[in-house]
C-alpha cells in the first residue's frame, strides 16, 4: 500500500487467494460490463486532467502523458488517491481507469464513497427487518481481531508453544502485535495494543470456555497449570 494512500505509512497488505478470486470475479463482469457501456458513451474521451498510462516499471514507476502531450511520471508510493483517480490505460477497445472500483456508470470511484455504500446496504437491511448494519471501520476492526487470534493460535495450538516459547519465538522471528500494527497502518505497537487487546483477551477466553470439540477438563486444567504455572493443580 502507497504512503500517499496508506494511513501513515506505507506497508504491505496482504490478501488471500480467496478474496483474489473474487476480485477477479469483478473484474471480468461487473466491471467488464460498465467499462464497456461507458467506453460506448464516450465517458472517458474528455475526463478533466486524465492521465494516459505509457509504462509501469517492476521498481513502481509510473510513466504517463497528460491530454496535452506532456510527459509525467510518479510513483505508486507517492501517487495520491486524486492522482490515482486520474489514471487510465488506453486498451484495444479505448480508454479504461485504472482503478480498479468503478461506479455503476464506468467513473473512478473515489475511497470517501464507500461510507455511503454501507450506509444504503444497512439501510436496506434496517427496511427488510434486519438487524444487521456495517461500516468500513467495522470490517477494519474485524480483520484485526481476526488475523490476532488467527496468528496466536498458530503459534500455541498448531507448534503447541508455552507462553515462554512464544515469547522466545516473538523475539527471533517479529511479534504478532508487530504484524497487526503494520497491516492496520498504526504509528506503533501500543496504540494496536490499546485497541485490540482487551477484546482479543475476551475472544481467547471464550473459545476457551465454550469448545465444544474440546470441553474445559480436568486433564486441560491440569495441562494449563503445568505449562503457565498460575493454575494451582491440587489434584
């Protein structure tokens, strides 16, 4: 992710192949289909300040001409989201953004907007009945708690860690919390901390308490006690 777009800094996001997929899902049709109907109306023909991408080099280069043939050039770090919106390919079938959201008339869709998408989702929602609403920063929290939870498991239950050996392992190869704070963009490791560790402490306690696959026994307590020394083990 570009600094000039990022939160504070930039930083590598990553994605799953799933989420990949259905991205490219996108791409062939929705989005196929309304780049198509606006290259017919000439949507893209006299766009104020466009852009026309000549290269994009493996360094992150970006070489464009502007509408009247000047030449430019940036970088996909330093590109603003306005820069960005400006940006377009020229294709065998015409001009297409090269962003990769477009509103359902073929345009660039701006990041502010998405607010609004999630407000007319839950709003439909709230119409049908629904108890269900969303907002971006929802999803954005979701993902964190998601991939805390995700990441302390694989190093406790998956290479069966103690809590010594995980710290030993934190050490040598980053922290989780490290991982987090680079994926949310946070100017450091407590304000992540500040944020999510009281709920990831009470998701980490539920799913202690109610697996069923793996019920709370005196075997599991006994097990505890032995590895973190503070369950008093009277049997």
């Amino acid at each position: 992710m570009g600094q000039q777009v990022a939160k504070r800094a930039g930083h590598t996001f990553y994605v799953s192949h799933a989420a990949l997929q259905r991205v490219l899902g996108y791409r062939l049709s929705t989005r196929a289909e309304a780049v198509r109907l606006a290259q017919d109306r000439g949507s893209y023909d006299d766009v104020p300040g466009q852009r026309i991408i000549r290269k994009i080099t493996r360094r992150g280069k970006v070489l464009w001409t502007e509408r009247d043939s000047r030449l430019g050039e940036g970088t996909l770090d330093t590109l603003t989201a306005a820069d960005r919106l400006r940006l377009y390919f020229r294709t065998e079938n015409g001009l297409e953004p090269a962003m990769l959201w477009l509103t359902e008339s073929g345009l660039p869709f701006s990041y502010k907007n998405w607010t609004k998408v999630f407000e007319r989702a839950s709003d439909r929602c709230q119409a049908l009945g629904l108890g269900v609403f969303a907002t971006p920063h929802m999803l954005r929290h979701s993902m964190a708690l998601r991939v805390l939870i995700a990441l302390h498991n694989a190093l406790d239950r998956r290479l069966g860690l103690t809590p010594a050996d995980r710290r030993h392992y934190e050490d040598v190869y980053g922290q989780v919390w490290s991982m987090v704070k680079d994926m949310l963009g946070h100017k450091n490791e407590q304000v992540t901390r500040d944020v999510y560790l009281e709920p990831v402490r009470g998701l980490q306690l539920d799913a202690l308490l109610n697996d069923g696959a793996n019920p709370v026994n005196a075997d599991k307590l006994a097990e505890l006690s032995a590895r973190t020394g503070l369950i008093l083990d009277a049997a």
